[in-house]
C-alpha cells in the first residue's frame, strides 16, 4: 500500500493538533476528520486493517481535502500531511474504490488533445498569450496534475506524455507556466527544457508602470506551500505598483478555495463555496478590495459563487498596470 | 443510553437535532466518530494504537447560537442522553471523551468575535472560536489577548474556559480565570444566562467562577467577554544557568517575591536541560535553565530585567544572556511538535501540580522519588512552567520509552504512576492541578484533593444537571450508567 511508506507522517500527524487552525476544510465544516490529525486517524486506521479502505465515509473524508498543503508549511518539522491523502487516494485508486463522481471526473481529464501555435521561442501555457508577444502558446486541458491528485497515476502519466509530445515537438527551450497546479506539476519534468512560472518570465522582462494601487494578494497553495513560497508573484505586483497588503488576519491560512485538489469544485461545488465565502468573511472590504491571485482556479471559483468579489490573476494586474 | 444506531429510536432523536441546528450540521459518519474519539489524553490513544475499539459518540452536533444549544439540551433531558462539549479535543485529561456515547456537542461554529471595546479594554466572542483565530483578529484590531499557550492553535476558548486553561504569558496577564469578565451560559435544563458583567464585586459568591473550569459538566459556555492588552512596546528575555535546580528555584521565587512582574519565568530542572532545551533549543550545559521575560515600555521593562538579572546573580550562576533567552522565546512552541514531543509507544503524562514557594520543591522531590522508587521503567522530567506572588507550576513527566505491549496491562501501569505520583504531591501541599483540568483522568482524584468539601461541588452538580446529562462521568461526577 502507498500510505505505507508515509508511515513517518502517519505517526506524527495522528495525535497531533498544531496545525487544525490552518486546514481550509476543516474551517468551514468544522469537522474534526476534516484536519491532518483526523485524516491520519482515518489512515491509520486503514494501514492497520485494510478492510477499513471499503469503507465510503473514510474514502468521502479523503477526497473532502483541499490539499492546501498550508499545514505541512506550518508544521516545524514539515511532516508531509498532503502527501498522506494522496498516498491514500492511491490506494483507492488502485483498489477500484474511487467514487463514481470521482471515476467520471477522471474519464474526463483522460480526453485531451494539446496544440501548439504562433510563433517564438518560448513556449507559453496559460490564458493571456497577449503578455508573452515571443512566445508560442500550447493548449488544451490539464497536462496530467489533476489525474495525479485524483489518485489516477498511469492515467496522470499518459496525460503528461500528450503533453511532452506537444511541447519537444515546438521546439522551444523554455515553458512558461502560468497555472500554479501546472507549474508544480511541470517544473521538474523536463531534461532540457526550462519550466518557469509566468511571473518569473514576467519579473525579468521588467513592467513599466506608474499604477499606486492597494491591492491584496491571495497566495497560491502551489506558490508557497508546494514550492516553498516563491516570491516571483508578489515582486512582480509591486514592480507592476501594486501596494499589496495583509489579506484576512494572518498569512498562513490558505484562501485558493481548494486550488491544491485542482478540481475541488467539480466534485464538491458546496464545500468550494463555502470556502469562497470564508474569503469573503475575511476580507477589510469585499466590495471594494482589489484582490489579486495568481491561479484562474482560484479566481473563477471566487467569482462563480460571488460575482461582487474584484478578484483578478496576477497576469490580468499586470496587464492593467502596462495599460495605466 | 437509549440509542441504538439504526433504530427507529436513533433516528427520531437524530430528526428532533437536525430540526434545531439542520441536517447538514449534525455529523454520524465513521470519519467523524472517529476523530471525535479521541483526545489529547494518552489512553484513547494507546487504544487506537493497539487497534481496539474506541466509544464513539452517536451524533456530533454543530451548533450556531445558545438558543440552538438550549434546544439541544432540552431534547436531551427529555431522551436522557448524555451531551458532551468538544471545543479543539486538545484537552489532555478525556474531558471531551464521549464514554456513554451520546449527543457531541462541537462548539467550533460558534467562531466569531463579536465586539472590540477599546475603551474597556474588552472583547466578546463566541467561545468555539481557535485561540489562534481569535489572537489574529484581536492583533489586527491591535491588541492582544495575551493568552498564548502552547495549544493556541490547537484548542477553542470555550476549551480553555472549561479547563482554566493558561498561556505562557500568565504570570503577567493571568489565567482564563483571571482573563475572563463575564460568561454567557446554556445551563443544563436549557435556560440561557449570564453572569455579572465584571469581574469584581459584592453581590454574592461569583457564578463566572464557578462556570470556570466546570468542564461542560454544569453547562454549556457559549459567550465570554475576555480582557484585552495593548501590544506592548517592548519584550525581552534572558537567561541563566544555575547549578542546581533549588538554586533556580531559589533566584525565581526572589524575582516573583520581590514583585517584580516579569511576563514569563520558566525553569527546567537538570535532566530537562539536558534533554529537551538540548534537543530543542541546541543549548547542550549542565544544570537547571532559567529563563524569564519582562514587557511594557522599554525603559521599565530594562530597569525590571536588571533587577531581575541582580537577583539571579547573587547565586551561583552562567549569564546565558539575551540571546539564549530570546531563543527560547522564538521557540516555545516547537517543545509540542513531533518529533520534539514524546510521542507512541513512549507512555507519557504531564503530572501538573501547583503549590506555594514553600511546598513546590517538596511536591517535585515527592513525585520524582515516588516514580524512581516504584517504577525504574520510568524517567521523570520536570520544568516549572506558571509562576504567581506566591508559588509556581510544576509541569513534571513521567516517560516509558517501553511501555508493556498489551493495552490492558499498559492502562493499569498508567493509572496506577498516575496515582500514587499525584497522592504523593497532595501529601505534600501539591494541588492537581493548575492548567489540565481533570476530566476522565482525574476524576477519581476529586474526594481525596477536596475532602468534605467535594459534596458541595456534588450538590451543586446534581441541583443544576437533575438528569445528569452534562458531561457524565468526568470530574469524578456519577456517571451514566451508575
Ligand atoms: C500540544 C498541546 C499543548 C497544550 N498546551 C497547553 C497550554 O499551554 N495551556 C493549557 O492550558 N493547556 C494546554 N493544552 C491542553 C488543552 O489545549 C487545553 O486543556 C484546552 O483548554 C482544551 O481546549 P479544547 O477546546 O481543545 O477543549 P476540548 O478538549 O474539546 O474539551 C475540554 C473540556 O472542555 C469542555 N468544553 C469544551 N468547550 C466547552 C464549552 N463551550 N462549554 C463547556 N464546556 C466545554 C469539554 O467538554 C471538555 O470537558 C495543550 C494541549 C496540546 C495538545
Ligand atoms: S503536519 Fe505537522 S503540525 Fe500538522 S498534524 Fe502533522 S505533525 Fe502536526
């Protein structure tokens, strides 16, 4: 069983407490099962007696998880709690226990057909070609990370292959990556071709602009807590002149409305908006406030169950600063 | 307990809750059962660990206001069924633990902070609030609550009420008992009440004390008005090495009997030193580690901190200066995090006990000398954590590295450490305890640490709960099958 060779975490996360406060799930449920100690419980549970891996409830609480990794961030000694669920998942997975919803969504994920146009040396995939005038863009669904949080490796596998395919075929050298769950997912897959995230590009390239706008920037759970929080975005904001300020009361929780999972709102719609509400709740001035996040996931989550939040991506700000 | 799940019975009961609080806030999934199980106590642990079957609650129940807890309280007395109040479950004691199965009562909805009163310094919120939710929004309104335990993140305020629980900045600024203005309660027939707004004054023995550390036994706490500090312009540490844990002893009471009013002392006796402020901390010396901490205005806080200093070096000393201090501070709470915390199979238990300056040492030599003698299998550690004008914490640990393989023979061994540490402290003017609580753990302890007075307590449990639906069974309370 995969959640075998977690057994470090297992252990420590089990009876342990220090970090409830910062699980978005568990936030808006309240439920004790929805944190790292109650899924380590569950988990537990599981590697001592398999039998426990039937069991709907445990496998419900598994894919509940919004992967937000804010936990592990936090933890002193960084026991790798997100990566238990998804060992676990695994294990679902491979039993043929996955939920009908979740084998579905899947199916989906599994239909991709990725192109590559335009012309340039880099190679750009992402929603605003507009910023990247030098680069080719590549298209056409998720190269392979969401099948991987889902549980479904081989399938995440073949994905990512359609996706490499397409990308050594454009001939480019370097892949600019604007979706956090993406770049995570890329960054470390090629030999000989560079992964960078978009802000990244964007910081070196320099933006002109004379914007003096306040603005609050959500983190992104792959930015910072998956990739040890890259500064790239928020420099990037403040070069662009944007004054960023403290979203919320502290920065540790995480406000991505289930950005780590990738596809939480296709198979909880009422738990991602609970969680946009939170944010909602958190914010100085949610009619008013400028909010800036540099995942589209996190952005049309925000908006599809609040239309009033002024929520933008960091490439969108970025645009509007060049325009000012 | 009438329940049975799956019965036509359970699934009225289930139907009267889902009316007061909605379907979607009553939980009855395995996953839910599961976490709600078990606590901080090491005993629900150990059985979890060995794989036995733990006592789960039969619905856990999220409610929103004190009129949807008075309901549930109501349709409880009718159904005679247990009601428990689970905050964080980060209490250490099994006062969360639902034993006779029953309605779980999970306060965490009940999470906002509902006014700021800069003029009185005050706050109220709903006590299901996390502690470090709470600290956040006060900080950001720009104060402090200044309780800062170690379980801030772990636990609720309504938790803390219930235990008189304690921050590492009590010496100072108090204990929940200290901190708390006044109490908005659900009694256990389901009227909704409220204690005097402040804190001080004649009319009458004081309800908002009696509330404080009731464990859910004699109510439900579902509002507190708390006090409120300004962030203070300065805090500074320092620390000292003596040779012996009596010399630490000795310069820590002068500090607090001189009536200086430092934030924080805190002493570790020797094998802590040279174990956890070694691991934790990387200060690897020989000997009992003082630190203390002063706040305030800077130019008081660096007059008391050299008064401070003047005491420690009037014994034979190390200055370990600021920084071993500081560094301290900065890591306070890393000591609770795996792997820095023991944790299974290690059989462990924090033998929490106050007493005077004068009975303090005693209390430990008692409890140190009753572990060595009686279980060689045990280490025993200590530091002194919470320091008043007129005694101190002791925030000892008995360690098994090795604990017997069978749950059964483990709990015994357990239960009877636990017995005769805490019996020898009482012999000795020790009082168990300052911060836990008692909940299942201790229960047993309550007649022999009272005497005659525990029936007071006795009566007034049974006059206030007449069905005994209130958290049966902890604090040395009837239980429900009795
Ligand atoms: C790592 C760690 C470190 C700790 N450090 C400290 C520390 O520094 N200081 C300290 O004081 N404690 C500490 N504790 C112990 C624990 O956090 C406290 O006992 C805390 O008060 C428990 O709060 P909780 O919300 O988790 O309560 P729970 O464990 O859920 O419940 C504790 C008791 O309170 C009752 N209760 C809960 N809410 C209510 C309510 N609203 N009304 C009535 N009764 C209620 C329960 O029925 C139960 O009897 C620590 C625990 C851990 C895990
Ligand atoms: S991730 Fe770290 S802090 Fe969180 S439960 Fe696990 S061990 Fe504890």
């Amino acid at each position: 069983m995969n959640i075998k060779k977690c057994i470090d975490a297992i252990n420590a996360c089990r009876f342990c407490f220090m970090c409830r406060h910062l699980d978005p799930v568990g936030n808006v449920t309240f439920n004790e099962s929805d944190t790292p100690r109650g899924r380590a419980l569950i988990i537990d549970k599981i590697r001592m007696d398999r039998e426990n891996l039937n069991n709907q409830d445990f496998i419900n609480t598994m894919y509940k998880s919004a992967l937000s990794a804010a936990n592990r961030y936090h933890c002193v000694s960084h026991y790798d709690e997100a990566g238990l669920v998804l060992a676990v998942r695994k294990d679902i997975v491979e039993a043929g226990l996955a939920p009908e919803a979740v084998k579905k969504l899947a199916k989906e994920l599994e239909h991709v057909d990725f192109k590559v146009e335009g012309k340039g040396s880099n190679l750009y995939f992402g929603e605003m070609p507009e910023l990247y005038p030098d680069s080719k863009l590549i298209s056409g669904g998720d190269p392979g990370k969401a099948l991987e949080v889902l549980g479904f490796t081989n399938e995440s596998k073949n994905v990512f292959e359609k996706f490499k395919k397409a990308v050594i075929n454009s001939k480019c050298e370097t892949l600019i990556v604007a979706e956090p769950s993406s770049y995570d997912f890329l960054k470390n897959k090629f030999d000989n071709i560079k992964v960078i995230h978009s802000s990244e590009y964007l910081l070196s390239a320099g933006v002109n602009s004379q914007t003096q706008s306040k603005a609050y920037y959500l983190d992104s759970d792959y930015l910072k807590n998956y990739n040890d929080n890259l500064k790239a975005p928020r420099e990037l904001l403040e070069s662009a002149g944007y004054k960023l300020a403290m979203f919320g009361t502290n920065q540790e929780e995480s406000y991505s409305v289930g950005e780590g999972a990738v596809v939480y709102d296709k198979l909880y719609p009422e738990l991602a908006k609970k969680l946009a509400e939170r944010v909602w709740e958190q914010a100085d001035n949610p009619e008013t406030d400028l909010i800036i996040t540099a995942s589209s996931y996190t952005k049309s989550i925000l908006k599809k169950y609040n239309p009033a939040f002024n929520v933008i991506t960091v490439e969108e700000a970025v645009l509007k600063a060049k325009g000012n | 307990m009438p329940t049975v799940q799956k019965s036509y019975m359970y699934e009225m009961i289930r139907s009267e809750l889902a009316w007061v609080v909605g379907e979607e806030h009553i939980q009855t999934t395995d996953s839910d059962k599961l976490g709600h199980s078990i606590d901080y106590y090491w005993v629900p642990e150990l059985w979890h660990d060995r794989g036995e079957k733990l006592t789960p609650p039969d619905f856990i129940v999220h409610p929103a206001t004190a009129k949807e807890v008075s309901e549930i309280l109501k349709i409880a007395n009718t159904h005679n069924i247990p009601v428990i109040p689970w905050g964080g479950g980060s209490g250490s004691q099994g006062g969360a633990l639902p034993i006779y199965g029953g309605i779980m009562l999970d306060m965490k909805r009940m999470n906002k902070v509902l006014s700021i009163d800069p003029v009185s310094m005050t706050t109220t919120v709903e006590v299901g609030i996390n502690t470090q939710h709470l600290e956040w929004e006060i900080e950001k309104a720009g104060y402090s609550t200044m309780h800062l335990p170690a379980s801030i993140a772990c636990a609720t305020l309504g938790g803390f009420i219930a235990h008189r629980g304690t921050g590492v900045l009590s010496t100072k600024y108090g204990k929940m008992e200290d901190m708390i203005m006044s109490l908005e309660v659900v009694t256990p027939t389901g009227e909704i009440i409220n204690t005097l707004p402040v804190p001080r004054h004649a009319s009458g023995p004081d309800l908002t004390q009696m509330f404080l550390g009731s464990e859910g036994t004699l109510g439900v706490v579902t509002k507190a008005t708390m006090k409120i500090h300004p962030i203070p312009e300065s805090r500074k540490f320092h620390a000292f090495l003596f040779k012996t844990m009596h010399d630490a002893m000795v310069a820590g009471s002068r500090i607090m009997t001189s009536r200086l009013r430092p934030c924080v002392i805190r002493l570790y006796d020797e094998p802590e030193t040279a174990k956890l402020i070694k691991k934790v901390l990387g200060i690897d010396k020989q000997g009992a580690y003082l630190v203390f901490g002063f706040d305030g205005y800077e130019k008081m806080v660096d007059l008391e901190m050299e008064q401070a200093c003047e005491i420690c070096k009037t014994l034979e000393h190390e200055d370990l200066g600021t920084e071993m201090g500081q560094s301290w501070w900065d890591n306070r709470y890393k000591f609770f995090y795996p792997p820095y915390m023991f944790h299974m199979p290690q059989a462990f238990g924090t033998l929490d006990t106050v007493a005077t300056f004068s009975n303090i040492e005693k209390v430990y030599w008692a409890m140190k000398n009753t572990i060595k003698e009686n279980f060689p299998q045990a280490t025993f550690i200590g530091h002194f954590s919470h320091w008043y004008e007129w005694g101190c914490m002791l925030y000892a640990r008995f360690i098994i590295d090795e604990p017997p393989k069978d749950p059964h023979e483990a709990i015994a061994l357990y239960n009877k450490i636990w017995d005769m540490a805490i019996r020898a402290a009482i012999k000795e003017g020790g009082v168990i305890n300052e911060h836990h609580g008692v909940g299942l753990k201790l229960g047993r302890i309550m007649k022999d640490l009272y005497g005659p007075a525990y029936k007071v307590l006795q009566d007034i449990k049974k006059v206030m709960d007449p069905n005994n639906i209130m958290n049966p069974g902890k604090m040395g309370f009837q239980g429900k099958g009795a």
